[in-house]
C-alpha cells in the first residue's frame, strides 16, 4: 500500500497526513509562526502512531501554495529537508485544490455533480488568490489556473462563467462585496487534513512526484510590500477620489 507523508501550512491551520497501511493519521494546529517548530515532532508522532519509519515513506506531499509566504516557506523546507534525508521524491500540492477536495467532502463527497468549483482565498492587500476547478474522472483538474485576483477582476471572471460553488475564505473577507452568483458558498474548511490526504493520494496515482530539488513554492503575487513613495502615493489617489 502506498504510504504518504503530508502537511500543509498555506493558511492559518498547519495541516497534517499520514496515509498508512494502519489507516489515516491527522493533525490539525495553529501555522505561522508556531509551525515551523512543531511541524517535524507533529509528523514523527504520526510515523511513530502507524508504527512505520520516515524511510517507509513513497513520499512527501506539501502544500504548495498560493497562500501565506511564510507558510509556503515552511512546507516546502521542510518537505524537502525530510525527503533529502530519507531519499524520498515529494510531491507538490495546488493548497487551492485542497479547498475544493474538502468543499466537495461537505457537500457529500460526490464531486462529480457539482460542477465548478471556484477557490477564493483572502490574500490581503484587498486582493484574492483564486482559481477554479472540475472533477474529471478521479481528480480535479483546474480549469482556471490560480492567480491574484481583485475583487473586479475575479467578479469579471464568475459573470462569463458563474461558479457552482465558491469555497473560501474571502467569501468572509469580502462579504458584501463579491456578487456570488447564486453558487453554493463555503467559507471554511470543515477537515483540512483529511482533504490534504485524499488529495495526496490523487496526485500520487497521477505521477506527479518530483525531486526534492525541484520543489519550489507557487507564490502567485510576485510582490508583497509597498515602498513609503507607493503608500503615499495610494492615499493620495484615494484622497482625490471622488
């Protein structure tokens, strides 16, 4: 039986998986910050509960993003540093995907009726890290890859090609301010880490392990601050707005 390692700190909820012939093994705690020191202990209790060492492994799955720069940092180091060590490919997660897989599992798990599922994550900045996905067979397949959206743009996006379902936190971010189109709405994830497996196992059986070496974060917005001349410069043209 294939044996997976997972983990996923994309959001604020560190995410954790162990798909093992004794079963599934989950943890759920609080990323930022805090992750990167529990992450690694977190993981080992999980080998040490399915009675299996780090060399049992096929391999390691991490979220990859987009999602917290932090976060992104965190999973793929550490997927990495675990894979090096034990020889292990890894195996990059789309963290978007992962709110789909767990928006299909509420409602009822049968992803094939729903049709699109759009992902619409809080980026801050008034941006949306969004993209939109359909089951085909037996995984998603994005059918509108994950980019930064503004909250315009992405309402552009949904008026030529209204969504099912919305799933996501700028569903709350944005209240008030995304026409959701009469889609089925999901704010939040329900069981992260149980969708972070199935979506492990997904990608597994598509081939799409890859070496250590090769594993990189999906950052999306390529910038993430603005300089004192640019926030000036903002609040001036907001100040001239009529």
């Amino acid at each position: 039986m294939t044996v997976l390692l997972a983990l996923d700190t994309s959001t604020e909820t560190m995410a954790l998986a162990l798909i093992s012939p004794a079963g599934l093994f989950t943890h759920e705690g609080e990323s930022g910050a805090k992750s990167s020191a529990h992450m690694v202990p977190e993981l080992m209790k999980l080998l040490a509960a399915a009675g299996l060492r780090l060399a049992d492994v096929d391999a390691i799955a991490f979220g990859q993003g987009p999602g917290a720069f932090t976060g992104l940092r965190t999973a793929c180091a550490v997927a990495q540093g675990l894979a090096f060590g034990a020889g292990k490919p890894v195996l990059p997660l789309d963290s978007l995907m992962l709110v789909a897989e767990d928006a299909a599992a509420q409602l009822g798990g049968d992803a094939t009726a729903l049709g699109t599922v759009w992902v619409a994550m809080d980026a801050r900045m008034q941006e949306i890290y969004a993209a939109g996905y359909r089951w085909q067979g037996d995984h998603w397949q994005a059918v509108a890859a994950p980019g930064l959206y503004g909250p315009e743009a992405l309402l552009q996006c949904w008026r030529d090609q209204p969504p099912a379902v919305i799933a996501g936190s700028a569903l709350l971010a944005f209240a008030g301010t995304l026409d959701t189109q009469g889609a089925r709405l999901l704010p939040g994830c329900a069981a992260r880490a149980q969708s972070l497996a199935r979506l492990a196992l997904q990608q597994w059986a598509l081939g799409l392990a890859v070496d250590p070496a090769l594993a990189l974060p999906v950052y999306v917005r390529d910038k993430v601050a603005h300089t004192t001349a640019e926030r000036e410069a903002q609040r001036s043209a907001q100040g001239a707005a009529p």
